[in-house]
C-alpha cells in the first residue's frame, strides 16, 4: 500500500509535468541559441489572459494562491506519511472554501474573468471532495480517491495559470 501510495504522488508529479509540457508545445519553438530569455517569456505572457485587478488586492490574490501551494505540499507529505485526517485538514483551511477570508472572495471575484471566477470555485469544491474522501480513507486504508482528487486539484490550479496572468 505505501509503494502504491508513492507511485501515485510520483504519477501525480508526472501529469503536472506533462500538463505543462503540453502548454509549451502550444507555443511557436524558440531556439535558446539564438532567442534570449525575454522573447520567450513575451511568448508566454502572450498565451495567457492579463487579468488586472487593484495592487491591494493582487497582493492578497497571490498570497492565497502561495497558501494554495504550500497546502497542496503539505497534502502529498501528509497523504505519503498515512495521515489522512491531516491531510483533510489541510485541504479544508487552505484550500476550500475556509482558505478565503473576510470579504476577500468577493473583492477578488469582482475583478476575474468567468472563467477565472468558475476555476477557482471548481478548486474550493474539490478541496471539499478531497476533505471527505481523506477522512474515509482514514478509515478504510482506500487512498485511490483522495489521491484522484488531489490530482484534480493540481490540475485546476495549472489550468487557471496556464489560462490567466494577474497585472
């Protein structure tokens, strides 16, 4: 069951890679020899959406989603040491619905893109989804949702990166 259980955080890894790998491939190839750094960072920037929203109000946007990562860490270390309630834990306050603060949601709705707005929605409900299926395998030692879940999760949060910039 543990080596099932690293080979699923390993195969979760490796969609992430082959997310982001199917993004650049997207893009026009840039020879590195002859294209310096700024031009693909422009061809970057060029794929994804500039969403603008007031600097108060990026700076909390991106402390969030740096607390989004941090808890999708703190997730795979818990889900890899067989701590399953934890993990639900951590879903639940930093990544669902609990992780937003105040009026914060919806001072930062008011400045996203529907579907912007519908990939961050998507990610608070399966954090939920991920919460409960966590603590069932609490108790029946089943992982293979909780870890499908998480990857969904991962998966969101790349699809909203891929799709949109904050300026």
């Amino acid at each position: 069951m543990k080596n099932m259980l690293r080979i699923t955080l390993f195969l979760t890894g490796g969609l992430l890679l082959a997310s982001a790998q199917a993004q650049m491939m997207k893009m026009p190839r840039q020879d590195a020899a002859t294209q310096p750094d700024k031009h693909v960072a422009a061809t970057v920037a060029k794929t994804r959406s500039d969403v603008v929203f007031p600097p108060l109000v990026k700076h909390q946007a991106l402390a969030t989603m740096r607390m989004h990562l941090q808890g999708l860490g703190e997730i795979q270390r818990a889900l890899a040491e067989h701590h399953f309630d934890e993990a639900a834990q951590i879903a639940t306050m930093k990544l669902g619905m609990s992780s937003m603060y105040g009026n914060q949601m919806e001072e930062e709705a008011r400045y996203m893109p529907p579907g912007m707005k519908q990939l961050g929605a998507q990610l608070h409900r399966e954090a939920g989804e991920f919460a409960l299926a966590a603590q069932d395998a609490s108790v029946s030692g089943n992982t293979e949702k909780p870890l499908m879940l998480l990857s969904r999760m991962t998966q969101t949060c790349v699809a909203c990166h891929a799709t949109y910039r904050l300026r």
